[in-house]
C-alpha cells in the first residue's frame, strides 16, 4: 500500500520542520492539520504485535491517513474497526486501500474529527499523531474499558508512562531510501482503584477484618493495610488493565504473615485469590473485596 498517487512524500527536514512547529503552536489539537505521515509498515507491523492485536479485538486508528494501520490488522488478522480523518483524500485512500486487500466487511474509514469520535468499541487504539495531541486525548483514554491498548507512534504521554517502549531502525522512515528511527509506545488503559476497600479472609480458626487504602497514578499503585489492630505496607502492587497483584506481610498475632492477592478490579468489587504464607499458616482461598462508590465517599 503506497502514498497516494500523485502526492510527493514530504522530506524528511520539511516533516521535522512541521511536527517542531506543530508541537510548540498552542492549540494545535484542534487543528487538522497534523501533518500527513505515513507509518512505514514495518513500524505498522511492530505496532500490532505490541498491541497483541488479534481477531476479535476492534481497532480504531486515529488520525488513519491511507488506512494502513487498519487495513493491516483487518487483513492478517481479522480484526474489525475503523479509521477517522478530517482529510477526504485519505478516506478515498483508504477505502481504496480496503476494497484492494479484500476487508470491507471488516472496517470502514469515517471524515471526522478524531476529539468527536466515540471511542467506546475500542479494545485498541492507534494513533501516530502530535505529543500535544496526545496529552489532549489523554483523559479520554484514561476513561476508556481497563485493558484497552492503545499503541502511538513515536509520541509519549508525559507523565503517564508506557508499559511498553520499542525503538527501531526503520529504513524508509521519511521515505524511500531515507532512514530514522521510529518509537512504538503501548499503554494498557489501568482500572480506577484508589480508595478504601474492605474484605475478610480467614486465617486458621478466625476470620480477620482488612481495611486496604490504595492510591494510584495512572498504573502505579501503593497502599496500606491495617488487619487485627497493626497497619502494613503494600511491599508489591501491580496493575495490568483490570488486574491487580498486591503482596503485603503483616503480623495477624502468631507472627508474621505473607499475603499475596490476585484479582480483578470491576467498578466497587474485586474478586480473585489469596494466599496466605507465615510459619503457622498455610491457606489459599477465594478473595473480594468492596469499596463504597464515590458518590458514598
Ligand atoms: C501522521 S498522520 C498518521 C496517519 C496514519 N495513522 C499512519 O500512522 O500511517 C496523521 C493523520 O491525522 C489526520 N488528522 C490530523 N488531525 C486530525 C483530527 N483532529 N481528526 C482526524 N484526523 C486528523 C491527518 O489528516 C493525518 O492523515
């Protein structure tokens, strides 16, 4: 899948000329005019594979340009989804692009504004757009179903830190024969899971009563715990989409005790397993947990 016909590829000072001057313009965001550059495809490729993007995921690239990124992933895997840009020549193109690799039924390319697009089907997101476009989104995606992915082209999110980073030598960066490098960025959509959540769980002949206060930006997690009158620290916290891994050690009254708890975050409710390891305990079991919903905080 080429540029389009009769369209030069813009050199490589003109691109970095244009991406330095978009970033530093305020408002550039609602601008359209993030400048057209096509993803090379092998930095296409290494996208979907950070992605994990497989058949039946839903795939919305933002800012689609020829549709290549949603074509790709339509074609070799199946994946339905679609693509918007505020320019209709790169509609044409990628309905084109579409109709050429056989996937109409699979996607469908839409001229709008990527800030007016619902991107609520989404299990991953594209984009390969501005860093300040990107910050823009950034809330939005935040909001997003936890576990979404969302893969950018050589464009961070600042403070919120990848999960993943790639860099790559890409040999037709800027065109052909003109090479550079390419970073591909991935970032799993974390569930919110900052409050007070309370559980019991049994340990020998009694039951105790946790209270577990966690805070978190963006992926990062820490908390406490305060269980049969002592309170312990959160040594180990882990959010991946949806799921949470805390390990934490406190003295239940017959000597420390190691907790190790895996679940899934659901709105209010955790649910998964725990285990429980001290010199005289030796248990595992069923684990939930509830935090009372924000508008009871
Ligand atoms: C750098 S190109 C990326 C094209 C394609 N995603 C790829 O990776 O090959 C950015 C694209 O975003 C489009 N675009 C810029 N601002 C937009 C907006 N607000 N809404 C929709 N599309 C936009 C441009 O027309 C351009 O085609």
């Amino acid at each position: 899948m080429g540029t389009a016909i009769g369209v030069r590829r813009p050199g490589r000072l003109f691109v970095a000329a244009l991406v330095a001057l978009a970033a530093a313009l305020p408002g550039w965001a609602q601008q359209p005019s993030v400048p057209y550059v096509p993803t090379p495809q092998e930095v296409v490729d290494r996208m979907l594979a950070m992605g994990k993007v497989g058949k039946n995921d839903y795939l919305i690239d933002l800012g689609s340009g020829d549709g290549r990124i949603v074509v790709t992933a339509a074609k070799r895997f199946g994946t339905r989804g679609f693509g918007v840009d505020l320019n209709p020549a790169r509609i044409e193109e990628s309905v084109a692009n579409a109709k050429a690799a056989g996937v109409t039924d699979l996607v469908a390319f839409y001229q709008r504004d990527l800030f007016e697009t619902d991107l609520s089907s989404a299990t991953v997101i594209t984009m390969y757009l501005l860093p300040r476009v990107n910050l823009e989104l950034r809330p939005r995606l935040l909001n997003l179903r936890p576990g979404t992915r969302i893969v950018s082209h050589d464009f961070d999110m600042d403070e919120w830190r990848p999960d993943e980073r790639a860099e790559l030598d890409v040999k037709d960066k800027w065109g052909a024969g003109s090479s550079g490098k390419s970073s591909v960025y991935l970032w799993i959509v974390p569930a919110p899971v900052a409050g007070t959540w309370r559980f019991s769980l049994p340990a020998g002949a009694r039951t105790n009563e946790y209270e577990l206060t966690l805070e978190q930006r963006f992926q990062n997690v820490a908390g406490t715990v305060r269980v049969a009158g002592r309170t312990a620290k959160v040594t180990a916290a882990k959010l991946n989409g949806a799921g949470i891994a805390l390990d934490f050690t406190v003295d239940l009254g017959a000597g420390p005790v190691r907790h190790q708890l895996t679940g899934r975050a659901d709105a209010n409710a955790i649910a998964g397993r725990a285990k429980l390891s001290g010199t005289r305990i030796e248990s595992e079991a069923d684990w939930s947990a509830v935090r009372p919903p924000v508008e009871a905080r």
